[in-house]
C-alpha cells in the first residue's frame, strides 16, 4: 500500500489504524511509544488524540527522493 512505519517527530502528518483523517504528531510521550496527535481538517478547537500508540500510526506520504540520477 506505500505505507510505512517509524519513529513519529514533532509535525509528521500521519493516519491512525482504523480511524478516518489525517492527523499532526503534536507530543511525543512514553520515551516515542506514544503520541497525541491533532486531527487535521476539523474546525476549532484543535481536537487532539492522546496517547495514541506509535504502532498504530502510518505514513502515507514518505519522504520523495529525486529518482536516479543521470550522467
């Protein structure tokens, strides 16, 4: 699915296993085995996510390297 796992940072935008949305990792907690995260797109107040384990999170968007290089 071009999904992947890792450690979250501070900004990552990332998906929760089994909600809808987009969320941003907001604090890092448990020495990274958990976050809260702020669920993107909704209205304010900011709705936050605590405690969310690590493993549930997913990256759809990996960092874009630049393909090969040519010479």
């Amino acid at each position: 699915m071009g999904e992947i796992r890792r450690k979250p940072g501070i900004g990552d935008q990332v998906q929760i296993t089994g909600f809808l949305g987009e969320f941003e990792a907001v604090q890092i907690r448990q020495h990274g085995l958990a976050v809260d995260l702020k669920h993107l797109g909704l209205p304010k107040p900011d709705y936050i996510e605590r405690d969310i384990p690590t493993s549930e999170l997913i990256y759809p968007n990996p960092h874009r390297t630049l393909g090969p290089l040519r010479h």
